[in-house]
C-alpha cells in the first residue's frame, strides 16, 4: 500500500516539474515583449469630444402661421488632430415647461474646411412648431 502512495507522488511530482520547469516546455505560453506594449492604443477623444459645437441657434420661421418651422442652426469644428468620417447631430426640442415634445438626428455635411455648418428640424409645423422654446445638442461621430 505504502509502495502505491510512494508511486502516485512520485509521478504527481514529476507532472509538476515537467509543466513548471523549463519554459520551452510549455508550448502555450504567451511570450514577454521586448520593448513597449505596442496593443494599447494611443490616446483618442471620446466620442462627444472629436468635434465641438461652437455655435447653435433656435430659429423659428413663418411665425404664427399654419407653415411654421422650427430649426436649430450652428457650426461645428473638429478637434485638433482628429479626423473624422461621419458627424451627426441629436437636437432635443423641449416646451417652455422644459418638457420634452421630440428629438432629430442629423447628419452634418462633412467638407473640405475646417467648420462644418448643420440644420437640424423639428418633425412638427404650425402649432406644434409653436410650442418648441428649447434644445440640447448633443454629437456622434465616428472615427
């Protein structure tokens, strides 16, 4: 009995050695790198920072009839060292309560300059139109 013990240690032991030993061994084992880590990657700008709204505007037009319109109007620009491929603005219209009656996403035409201007429209006309007292803007771009 003591002979069967003495054997299953015997070869626990030698399991061990052979998987903690020598590092060749272990075939499965991630190397260490040499220098930096080259998988983080740089620092980027979140998304709502890659661009920045630097002017906005409510604008009510054809007031007080069965036609008005109501818009948010304005100008982003992108952050120094960003480069962007798509930009869309979500305006949320809100009454003189500060209740909120809809939002709109649009996407803002990206060009050659370096301000990109945006309209975002409010769904509703005429009365509805009339309600609208507030927005907030916020942006989604991407990379």
């Amino acid at each position: 009995m003591r002979r069967r013990e003495l054997l299953v240690s015997t070869g626990v032991a030698c399991a061990l050695a052979v998987c903690v030993g020598d590092d060749e061994r272990v075939p499965d084992r991630p190397e260490e790198p040499n220098g930096p880590d080259d998988s983080e990657e740089p620092d980027r700008p979140e998304e709502g920072e890659r661009v920045e709204i630097v002017e906005s505007v409510l604008v009510h037009q054809h007031v007080g009839t069965d036609e008005e319109t109501v818009s948010v109007r304005g100008v982003v620009v992108p952050q120094e060292g960003v480069e962007v491929s798509y930009v869309e603005i979500r305006a949320s219209f809100y009454d003189a309560e500060g209740e909120l009656l809809d939002t709109t996403i649009e996407q803002v035409e990206i060009d050659e300059g370096d301000r990109w201007n945006f309209e975002v429209v409010y769904p509703q006309v005429g009365e509805r139109a009339t309600e609208v007292e507030d927005y907030e803007l916020e942006v989604g771009t991407e990379l």
